[in-house]
C-alpha cells in the first residue's frame, strides 16, 4: 500500500471484458465518494487477445509486473475464439497470472438472486447459495504448456495434485464455510473428486480428511464428480462449499452459472497468499462484444469480493463495508427489477443496467 491508497492493476481485456470493467469501476467509484474511509488508485494495462493480435504479445514484462506489485487485480474477460497462439491455443495471459502469483484458490459463489430465471423448477431453487472453490494452478491445468502430441497417433496431459496447495485449498473452503456459518449459512465442506478411480483424486481426498480433523466445527462430505453433476440439478440448495480439482471445478462452475441465470451472474476471486485477482468467471463473450449488451452483475459483484477482500487483508473496516453496500445494492436491484439485464430477457443494456446500479448504490448508501 502506498500511503493510503491501495493500487488496483485493472486489466479490461478483451470483448465484454472491456465493457463491464467500466461499469465495475464506476460502482468502485460512487462507493468510494459516498462512503469515504479508504482510497483505491487504478492503473489500466493492455494484455489479451487484441494486444496479442498489434503486439505480438499476450501481456508486456510492464504489465506483468504491474500484477505482482498492485495490491488487487481486476479483470474483465481474455481471450478471442479467432486468436491463437502458434500452437493453437487461445491467448490467456490470466492463467499466467493464476500461475505466476500463485493464485490457487478461484472462489466461485453460485447465488440465486431473485426475479433472475429459475432453471429449476422446484421451488428450492431460489435458495441455491454455494460456492464452487476451485483449485486453479494444478490440476490437469497442470500440463496445459507442454501436453504432448506424439505423431499424429497420442496425446498426454498430466493431472498434478501436490500436497502444500491442497491443504492450503482446503484451509480456505473450511475458513470460507466458517465465515458463512457465522451468517446463517450450513457449514459444510464437501470435497468433489474421483478417487474411486484415480489416486491423484485419491490423494486429494485424504488430505480433505486431514484437514477437516483440525476443522471439527465444520461438516465434511465427500462426493464423485459425475454424483455431484446429478446433485447440482437434482439438490442444489443442499450444498455449501464444493471443493474440487482445475477441471472439474471449470466444467461445475460453469454449471453452477447456468443454474442461476447464466455467466452474467457467476463471479470469481482467484485467491494466493499474496495476491488477489477479481474477475467474472465468464470469458469475453465474442456473440455479444460491441452490443451494449452484457450483464455486468458478475464483475459488480467480483469487485465487491475484491473490496471484502482488501479490507480483510488490510484491515480496513470501510472497505468490508463497500463490499456488503454493493452486494445489498444488486441484491435490492434484483428483487425490486430495478436491475433488468438483457441477458435475461430484461430491458436493459449495460449502460441502463449502470444508470441503475449508480442510483442503487446511492440509495443504499443514503440508508
Ligand atoms: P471462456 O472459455 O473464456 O470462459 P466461453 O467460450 O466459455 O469463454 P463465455 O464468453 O463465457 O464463453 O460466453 C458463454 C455464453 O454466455 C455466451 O453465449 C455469452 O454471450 C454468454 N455470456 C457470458 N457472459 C455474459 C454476460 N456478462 N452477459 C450476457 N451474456 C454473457
């Protein structure tokens, strides 16, 4: 922290991303002004698929380092289907990031707001509020660089499970299922694998067993990847914190975002140590890019995780503060239809969707 202030390196990116960063900003900025006690600085760099496509380059070494040194990072969306690198592959200089800052711990909240559509129709519906926490450095991520193609007859990856970043993930689901119990939340920590099969997924279960014995005051479940797809549908209000490896927790939390609405209101915060990276769990949505179309409730709702996060961290009371004043704001905006996104059918491009979050917040804030 320099002074005062605490430094966000913002990274709009690419497609939607550089369209709801701005609305995330404007939001960071009323709550800033109307609620005092902290100040954020914020300094925007290129990197992505269109810096890729005039640079030659996913990201600069400047831009890179500005990641390392800020005390958060926002990020809109990366990537482009039309893109590639040389090897095919699509620019994502994020899971550099994830990789380098050691950001293993993506939190995705799964939340049911009201008046958003119901996927289900069973009426418990309304009440799914889960967190998918997925572990983001290793995984079968883990060989995604250096997979190998053997001829034109084989192909190989390598899942990776280490036994340091497991336990600390599984530190952070019992921390984060703590933290909801003590708001009336369920306590319960289930860990999502395949360790019938595999003794990687093996691995990582019994080290969730280790865990859970030094957090007795919070329920440990387990359950098989494929049972807990069936389950996501079948009963998802029974669920609190889902625990899982990289790729299970991308193809589940994508599901998740479905089962409330769409990406539009699936956030995430990719968590280390050190570091702390806020972005939607969507990518850059090409089909919608340059519309005014997006549903910016997932980077709002990423950037109060990021202030929630910050004042934790660095003791900052009004921060935490900020964070829950947006989050009542969307929520308030959800039930009232004062937030109508066209992603849902709603009337509202994303600058409508701005214009009401603003009068929100400031409605909020004058409580
Ligand atoms: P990635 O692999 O980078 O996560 P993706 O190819 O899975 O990206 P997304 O960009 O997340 O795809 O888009 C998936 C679908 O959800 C698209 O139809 C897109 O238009 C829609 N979508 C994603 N985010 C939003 C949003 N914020 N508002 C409205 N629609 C969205």
């Amino acid at each position: 922290m320099a002074g005062n202030a605490l430094n966000i390196a913002v990274y709009p990116g690419d497609g939607i991303g550089r369209e709801v960063i701005g609305i995330a900003r404007a939001a960071l900025d009323a709550l800033e002004a109307g609620l005092g006690g902290f100040k954020l600085t914020y300094e925007e760099h290129a990197a992505g698929a269109a810096y890729y496509r005039t640079s030659g380059e996913e990201i600069s070494e400047a831009s890179m380092k500005a990641a390392h040194t800020a005390d958060a990072i926002l990020l809109g969306a990366m990537g482009l289907p039309d893109v590639r690198l040389p090897d095919g592959r699509e620019i994502a200089p994020h899971l550099r990031m994830r990789d380098e800052l050691g950001l293993f711990a993506g939190v995705r909240p799964v939340k049911a707001y009201p008046n958003t559509p119901r996927r289900l129709l069973d009426e418990r519906a309304a009440n799914i509020d889960l967190i998918v926490l997925r572990e983001s450095t290793e995984g079968l991520f883990y060989s995604r660089t250096f997979g190998e193609v053997i001829g034109d007859e084989e192909a190989r990856e390598t899942l990776r499970i280490t036994r340091p970043t497991t336990e600390k993930l599984f530190d952070v689901a019992f921390k984060l299922a703590r933290g909801r119990k003590a708001k009336g939340g369920k306590g319960l920590v289930t860990c999502v694998d395949k360790a019938n099969l595999f003794r990687a997924y093996a691995f990582f279960r019994k080290i969730g067993f280790e865990r859970a014995a030094l957090n007795p005051d919070i329920q440990f479940a387990t359950n098989y990847v494929d049972a807990q797809a069936l389950d996501l549908i079948r009963r998802p209000w029974d669920f609190d914190v889902l625990v899982m490896e990289n790729m299970f927790a991308d193809i589940l939390s994508d599901l998740g975002g479905g089962l409330v609405g769409g990406m539009g209101m699936a956030p995430c915060a990719e968590l280390g140590e050190a570091h702390g990276l806020f972005q939607p769990a969507h990518g850059s949505a090409p089909d919608i890019a340059g519309q005014g179309k997006a549903n910016p409730t997932a980077t709002v709702l990423s950037a109060a995780m990021m202030l929630d996060w910050l004042g934790e961290r660095h003791g900052v009371p009004k921060l935490i503060e900020a964070a829950a004043i947006l989050e009542k704001a969307v929520e308030d905006g959800f039930t009232t239809r004062a937030l109508r996104p066209m992603e849902f059918g709603g009337d509202q491009g994303s600058a409508d969707y701005a214009r009401a979050l603003l009068e929100l917040i400031a409605q909020t804030l004058g409580r």
